[in-house]
C-alpha cells in the first residue's frame, strides 16, 4: 500500500495533467458539436431567406409586368430585395428579372 501511495504522490501532475486535458478535450467536442449544429441552422435559414427574396423578385416581376410599369419606389424597394438576395448567394434567373424590372418605364402611359 506504501508503495503505490508513494507512485501516485511521486505522478501526481502527470494525473492532473491527465485529467485536465481530458476534461479540455470532452469540452471541445461539445462546442464542436453545438457549433456545428447552429452553422447548419444558419445555412437553413440563409437559403429560406434567399428563396423568400427570390420569390418577392419573381411576384413584383409579374405584378409590374402586367401592369405595363414599374414605379420608382417599388424599384427602389426591390434594389434593397436584389442585394439582400445577392449578398446570400442568389444570382440565377431571379437576376434577369430584376434587370427587367428596373428597364420598365415608371408610369402608366395609358393614362
């Protein structure tokens, strides 16, 4: 009983050292794994965002179209959508559309 007594005071750092890294690693696992899950919400959520913009794109494009004008507040609005769904990655036909948008004359020229 002496003998290992004097082997575990003789080792005590190295069992701390032990521990505490064990204690570290378990820690980092757990942030690991929460930082993963929230970077999958937030991809989620990213392209929900960006379909909802593109989708609002796609609405005022065939609003304005049948209407024959767009007016300049809506373009100015759906300046601020565009880069908004820009800045998330969207760029497909959404984008032709917006540039279509903004080449329609302002008014109603039918009166």
């Amino acid at each position: 009983m002496e003998s290992f007594i004097w082997f575990v005071s003789g080792h005590i750092w190295e069992w701390i050292f032990a521990a505490v890294m064990a204690a570290l690693t378990a820690a980092y696992r757990g942030i690991d794994r929460r930082l993963k899950s929230e970077q999958q919400k937030n991809e989620a959520i990213s392209a929900g965002v960006q379909a909802l913009l593109r989708e609002n794109l796609v609405d005022n494009f065939n609003k304005y179209t049948e209407k024959g004008f767009c007016p300049i507040y809506a373009k100015e609005s759906m300046k601020k959508v565009y880069a908004a769904y820009h800045d998330l990655g969207g760029n497909d036909v959404a984008t032709e559309l917006y540039k279509k948008l903004l080449d329609m004359q302002e008014s109603d020229t039918n009166g």
